[in-house]
C-alpha cells in the first residue's frame, strides 16, 4: 500500500487529500445534524472556498521553497505547524463569519484558536526535537566517515525512514571499513610481492652473472665444469621463464580474465601426460605418483594448455610439500554438473590460518608459499583464475600434518 501511494505524485496526493477531507467534513456535518438542504450547500461553499484557500496557500509554500529557506530541520517543522495553524484559525474564523456566529462566541473561538495553534507549536517543538535529534547524530556520524573513522556506527531506534536511513548508514560505513581492510592487505601483498619478485629475480641473475663471467675469464676450462656450469644457467634460465610467465598470467587476471582457447579435448590424456611429466621428480624424491581417472570423464570442453597449467601447479605443490615415502593422487570423475579432479597428498598440510587465503592473489603463507620449496606465491591464485574463467570452482580441504587435497570442477 505505501509503495502504491508513494508512486502518485506529490501534488496530486495533496489536492486528494484536501479534497477527501471536505467530502468527510460535509458527511459528518450531514449525518450528526441533519440540516436542511440549504445549509448544506452552504456549508460546502464555505468548506469548497477554506480548501481552496489552504490548498493555495500549501501549493505556494511547496512551490516558491519557503520550507527549505530555514536553517535547520526543526524550524522548517515548526513553520509546518504554524501555516497549519494559521489555516486552521482562517478555516474557523471564515467559516463562523459566513455563519453569523454572535461577537461573544466568535471572540471565544478567536482565543480558543490562539491557545490550541500555541499547545500544538509548543507539542511539535518538543516532538520535533526527538527527530531532529536523530538526524544530527546521523550527520556528525557521517562527518567522522568522512574523516576516515570507518569504526563509526550510529544507534538504529525505531521502524521509521530516519531508523532505516541510519540502518543503511551502518551497512555503508561496514562495507567501506571491509573494503579499507582489503586495500590495505593489497597494498601490504603488492609491497610483499615486489621484494619478494625482487629476491626471486635477484637469485638466479646474480649466478647466472657469475657463471658467464667465470666462463668468459677462463676460471674453468674443464669439459665436465664448464658442462656443470652451463646446465646450472639453464635451470635458472627457466626459474626466471617461470617466474615471468607467472607475472604475464597474473597481469592479464587483473586486467579482466584470461583469453580462452576451448574445444572438446581428452582431460584423460591431459592428466596422463601431465603425470608422466612429473614421474621423473616423485621418484628422485621418493613419492608414490598415482592417478585414476573414470571412464566416461572424456571429452571435456576447455584450453588444454591452461587446464595442463592448473595440473602443474597443483601436482607441483603436491610433490613440494610430501616427504620420502608419501604418495601424491591424481582423480578425475563425471559428476552431475561437470568434471571434478582432485589432486591430493600426504604431506605436511596448510595450517588453518592459511586456508583461506591460499588462492589469494600475492598471498605466501610460511609453507604453502616460500621461497624456499620455490614459486612467487602466484601458482594457486593463477589456477583459480583459469578455472575461474572455465566457468568452473576450485577448493582445498586440508589439516596440518595430514595432507592436502585440492578439487576444481569444469563444468
């Protein structure tokens, strides 16, 4: 109902509410004195020329902005009241004129009126004030926000537009408080990031530096050496292909997505290759390499390159963090909504505080993401990207010293 009244526009309300509040009065006049058919009709043009006076005076009021010239909100209520009681007192007056009423009572009306207009400005001063009150405490609230107390609340009392417009005010300064406590993690990652960028650049640079310039001084002349020491700069060589890839990818996620090249492929063979890629490291490092992958998984919608890049980081991580002796387990099955991999593990696990930020872009926590079992903290944040951009979801369920499973789905 008030959605409805409150689509009719502002004068047409105000001219049927005057209009109804006629009809009602000459109702009224009629059913509790039963007058003559003549005095009613003078009492309707003695009610019709009151409206239209009222109805004038509102307009004007409304229209030439007089109730916005005060200078605060409880004045423009006090001046409400007192047109209404200047109304009211003309709507009286006239009306006992044209009536012929005896100087005594019309004298009487007179002070009768005076007293009444007076009780209502004073009752709407004091309750006016209860309003107003209100909304000052808004606006010094809303002052504070604007100063950078983003902690600011104000007190929600009562079910009115001014305790809804204080609610909303509370839901604005909590979500900017929440989205100044994001930048500044941002800007604290982003600051991380580049000294951590910077080490991971610095390392292989400096010997590779010190290789070219062994070899071209003529340090090491020895097949086997100089053999050893070119196979050193290649590692490096692709520890920084790596890291600068990494860097590409995470540049075109912030600058709205990565380009999709998708068709219908085998994530069967995908998963077979990417396992036989990695089947030379686990066995160096004594891990149990396993897969399994249901028949009717086959074929899937996506970019091969960017799913083998998801597996990579995944199986990846997965060997990086499992001793001597662990097993790291690769499985693919059709669900009802798509494909879903797991990529799980035995290893140390990711420590509950980081759980929910290991797919946060520049996020490194001590183990997920050091340096020192290799990376820039991007490899995860990168593979939700991908499978983000797949159409898909990515998770981890994992508990300190009890491993890690990491599932993404493709729709």
């Amino acid at each position: 109902m008030k959605n409805l009244v409150d689509r009719i526009p502002l004068m047409p309300r105000f001219i049927l509410g005057i209009s109804l509040i006629t009809i009602l009065s000459l109702g009224i006049f009629k059913l509790l004195m039963a007058p003559p058919l003549k005095e009613l009709g003078l009492m309707a043009m003695f009610l019709g020329i009151t409206a239209l006076v009222s109805a004038a005076a509102g307009y004007l009021t409304y229209r030439l902005g007089w109730m916005t010239l005060s200078p605060t909100l409880r004045w423009s209520l006090l001046g409400g009241y007192a047109l209404s009681s200047l109304l009211t007192f003309f709507n009286v007056w006239f009306s006992a004129q044209m009536m012929f009423a005896s100087e005594h009572d019309l004298l009487l009306a007179i002070v009768l009126l005076i007293f009444a207009s007076g009780m209502a400005m004073v009752l709407g001063y004091f309750l006016s004030t209860a309003i107003t009150n209100r909304i000052y405490m808004l606006k010094d609230a809303a002052e504070k926000l604007a100063k950078g107390e983003l902690k600011t609340r104000v007190p929600i009392n009562g079910r009115d537009e001014v305790a809804a417009l204080a609610n909303t005010f509370n839901q604005m300064a909590e979500q900017l408080e929440t989205v100044d406590a994001k930048q500044r993690e941002l800007e604290r990652l982003r600051a991380d990031l580049i000294a951590w960028v910077g080490h991971d650049l610095q390392t292989p640079l400096a010997s590779m530096r010190a290789i070219l310039e062994a070899l071209e001084d003529g340090v090491v002349d020895d097949p086997q050496t100089v053999k050893r020491y070119l196979s050193t700069a290649q590692r490096d060589v692709r520890s920084l292909s790596v890291l600068i890839d990494d860097l590409f990818q995470m540049a075109q996620l912030d600058t709205g997505g990565i380009p999709l090249d998708r068709a219908e492929s085998s994530l069967s063979d995908l998963i077979s290759d990417t396992l036989e890629s990695f089947s030379e490291l686990a066995l160096r490092q004594g891990v149990k390499l396993e897969g399994s992958i249901e028949s009717n998984v086959d074929p899937v919608v996506m970019d091969t390159q960017r799913i083998g890049r998801v597996l990579n980081n995944l199986i990846g991580n997965a060997l990086r963090h499992t001793p001597i002796k662990g097993r790291v387990g690769v499985h693919a099955a059709r669900t009802s909504s798509g494909v879903e991999v797991c990529v799980s593990d035995t290893g140390e696990g990711i420590r509950a505080e980081d759980l929910p930020h290991v797919f946060e872009s520049f996020y490194r926590g001590e183990k997920s993401r050091s340096r020192s079992t290799g990376g820039a903290g991007l490899g995860l944040a990168i593979s939700r990207g991908i499978v983000q951009a797949h159409g898909g979801g990515i998770k981890v369920q994992s508990e300190s010293g009890h491993g890690s499973q990491f599932t993404f789905t493709l729709p």
